[in-house]
C-alpha cells in the first residue's frame, strides 16, 4: 500500500505530461472512491457518535479521529495550492516520446 502511493508521488512529481493525464484520469476516481469509502464508514450515526470508531462498550462522539484528519487534508489544507518544487528540475524530467510524429516525418522522404 505504501509502495503504491509512494509510485503515484513519484508519477506526479516526474511523469510527462501525457503519462501524468492518463494516471490522473485512471487513479484519482479511485482515490475519491477510497476517501468516500473511508468518510461513509466514519459517518456519524443519528446519535451523533462514529459507528466505526465506536465499540459496544464505548461510543466514539463524531467527528473522530479519522473524519478530523480527513477533513484537515481534503478541505483544510490538503488541496490547496502548494508551491511546486519539482518545476525547477526540468532535467530530471524524461524526454516525451513521439513515436508517430517522427514515423510520419521520416516516411515522407
Ligand atoms: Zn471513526
């Protein structure tokens, strides 16, 4: 699990452009669906306590511990715009490939 978010850090930091979309449109619908997964079950019931967090023995009140972190990172400051080191290493980033445009060029001749 760690190894897969540590790729997905990784993709957004160095992928070309065309790489980076086609992670984004493949990999973020499953990250909402995980974060959506994870809020539903945090999710106070009408009591106002988390059903996940709670035991029979000791209710948990709502918000707890996982829907605080989760709205700290989603709404609070997770989302917003953070200052983008990886732009000032272009060399680092690989050469986009274009295979079809240079067939094309080439054949011409
Ligand atoms: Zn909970």
């Amino acid at each position: 699990m760690w190894e897969r978010l540590d790729m997905l850090s990784e993709l957004a930091n160095q992928a070309d452009a065309p790489s980076l979309l086609s992670v984004a449109r493949s990999e973020l619908p499953r990250l909402t669906d995980g974060w959506r997964a994870l809020l539903a079950a945090h999710e106070p019931d009408e009591r106002g306590n988390c059903p996940e967090c709670s035991t029979r023995w000791r209710q948990q009140k709502s918000p707890c511990s996982v829907w605080r972190a989760a709205y700290e990172h989603l709404v609070a400051g997770g989302l917003a715009a953070r200052p983008a080191r990886h732009m000032l290493s272009h060399q680092e980033q690989p050469a986009p490939v274009q295979r079809g445009a240079h067939r094309t060029a080439l054949a011409a001749h």
